[in-house]
C-alpha cells in the first residue's frame, strides 16, 4: 500500500480520543476497518477489538500468532475539584508535563464534555511559591498543573466532571503536521501502529493462501496504565506467539534512527523476547526491502514483554515504527508505517523465517 493511501486512516485516528479506560473513539474505529478484512471481529470484555483472519483450506495444527497493538493513548484524569472550578490533574499512562506544555483540552464528564485550558500558571512570577519555583527553572511537576475550566463547581457536577474523569487534549491540538517526507502528531504512539496492523490486515486478507496459521489482530485497551487488556486478551486467545506492534524511540543510545526502515526490539524493562521471534522479523524486514534496525530498548516496555513476564506467552516480539519525540509531538515517516505493514505480514506468513 502506498503511504499517501494511508494517511486518511491515520488522520482519522489522531483525532479520535481514546485515554485509557475510555477508548471508544479508536476502538469503533479499528471494529469497523478491521471489519472489511477479517472474519471474524468483536469487542471482548475487556474492551479489546479482536479480528480473526483464518488460514485457507483445511484447519491447520500450527498455533495461531496474536498482534497486539494498543488503543490508548496518554492522558490526563481529575485528582481534585476545587472550589474555585478548576481542576488538579494526574499522569494517566508514561504522561508528563512537558508532554503537552500549556494547551486546551477536553475534560471528558460523564454527561458532557468541557473545555478548558491546561495550565502552570502565569510566567510573570517571582518564585515566591513552590509551583512559581518549578515553573520559572522549567522543572514543572503534577503538583504545579491545573485545568481552567471557567465554570462553577454546579457546573461542573452537572456535566459529570469529578475524581477519575478523563482530561485529553483537544482535538484542536490532535491534527497532522507534515514535515517534508514525515507527518507529526500526538499520539502516533500508537495510532501510526494500529494503522500499519490494518493495512497488514488487508495485505494478509489478499494473501490467505499462502497462511499456513490462523492469526489474531487485537486491539488492546490500557497498554500506558497496566496492560491490562493484553493480559486479558492473552489468558482466553489462542496462540503460543505473540508480537507487539510499537513506536520505537529514537535515541542515540540505542542506535536507532529516524528511517522507514523498522525497529526490532531484543529486550525492554520487564524483559527479553524470545531470539527465534526477533531473528524471524529481522529477516521478515530484509525481505520486504528494509534494513531492519536490531535494538535493545531499556526504558520501554510493550503489550509483548509484559504478557511474558506473566507468563501467558510461550514466545513474544515487538516490531515498532522509528518515532522522534516518544510521548511528545511525535514524528514518523510515512513510509516507516508502511515498512512495518510490509514486514508484519511477511512475518506472518512466514514465521519460521
């Protein structure tokens, strides 16, 4: 598939909200692409979207492969209503302050959503107070965050907007940006990959015949929070492998780079994928015309490592789309979700490499 016929897709999946716990938006989404390729698709009691491509001809005795690929993206949830209507806000998921700066957002209440604007406070300050401190040497916490609402506290119960309400940013502030032969955006952690498991998807539907295994898309709920959904999806789906579909940091530290050319991931802070898995995508990549880049990411972790540091997987992997500024205003080449398509489902149609 031609990057340029995925970026509809994408858009579409950048302004849709979804903050863990609450990842209706994306989740219709991916049910109704999902829908056009598989077999069988539906949402499980978790929340997850599952889709379910069979091989051609008779039932094979190979295990089935899962893909993971998660729908929530990071946020931000009520701690506190004050008096005053404005809102204490913590991290929901790897969010922080710097993340997404001074913006508007929407306050997500049970019966209405809100506007308001995420806030430090004015610049104009002498440090006089704690959050002053932290605001004027740039070192900016929780603690020193509010949302302007601009409405009373009635208000604000009438519209539902309490402790553990969902904060996200605004969808004035989720479009596109194209830089030259990239696009930039919140939140291509991971919508960039859920795009490339959907093409994958149609790519795998057109090639069933060369399927020698059932396999299993899954769209899992609350990866940045617990991955809560990948452990549920993994106790009651079929399959002894199963490979996380991320964005890759690009950092010097880990040799990685901003290229088309996909990240294999060997290993991550809850553990090491297994080596036959990550040699099979590293030669699934050089197959579809990509240099892959073999990386040991330490700070990270995915759908894939934290099913098997619970044990609900025989063999994980993860392949991730190379992506500057990680949880900020990301960047991926389009040409990178199409080379991590390319090599999912060359993978999957030959596992064993």
């Amino acid at each position: 598939m031609h990057p340029m016929n995925i970026q509809p897709l994408l858009e579409e999946l950048l302004l849709a909200r979804g903050p863990g716990g609450q990842e209706d938006e994306v989740r219709q989404i991916c049910l109704r692409e999902l829908g056009k390729h598989c077999d069988e698709v539906f949402v499980d009691e978790a929340g997850n979207v599952r889709g379910l491509i069979k091989a051609a001809g008779e039932a094979s005795q190979t295990q089935p492969i899962r893909v993971m690929a998660h729908l929530d993206e990071i946020a931000m949830i009520v701690k506190k209503v004050r008096p005053d209507g404005n809102l204490e806000v913590v991290a929901l998921g790897g969010a922080q302050p710097i993340s997404f700066g001074v913006c508007p957002v929407d306050i997500l209440g049970d019966s209405q959503c809100l506007p308001g604007v995420l806030s430090y406070g004015s610049m104009h300050n002498t440090g006089g107070s704690a959050q002053g401190r932290d605001v004027l040497s740039g070192a900016v916490q929780w603690s020193d965050v509010h949302v302007i609402t601009r409405c009373s506290q009635e208000e604000l119960t009438v519209a539902g907007v309490r402790p553990g309400v969902r904060v996200v940013l605004s969808r004035h502030w989720r479009r596109p940006f194209q830089v030259k032969d990239t696009v930039a955006a919140h939140f291509l952690d991971d919508r960039a990959p859920l795009a490339a498991v959907i093409t994958a998807a149609q790519q795998l539907k057109n090639k069933r015949h060369a399927l020698k295994q059932d396999v299993w898309f899954i769209c899992t709920t609350l990866e940045e929070e617990s991955n809560a959904g990948a452990l549920y999806a993994a106790a009651r789906v079929p399959g002894d492998t199963t490979i996380a579909v991320e964005v890759g940091p690009v950092l010097e530290e880990y040799g990685t780079v901003l290229s088309a050319d996909p990240i294999i991931n060997t290993g991550d802070q809850k553990g090491y994928y297994t080596r036959s898995v990550v040699d099979a995508l590293v030669k699934a990549a050089q197959r579809s015309g990509y240099q892959p880049q073999v990386a040991l990411l330490v700070d990270f972790s995915s759908d894939a490592s934290a099913i098997m540091s619970a044990g609900v997987a025989a063999r994980v992997g993860c392949i991730a789309i190379p992506t500057e500024n990680t949880h900020g205003f990301e960047m991926v080449l389009h040409e990178g979700i199409v080379a991590c398509a390319a090599t999912l489902t060359e993978y999957l149609l030959c596992p064993l490499g």
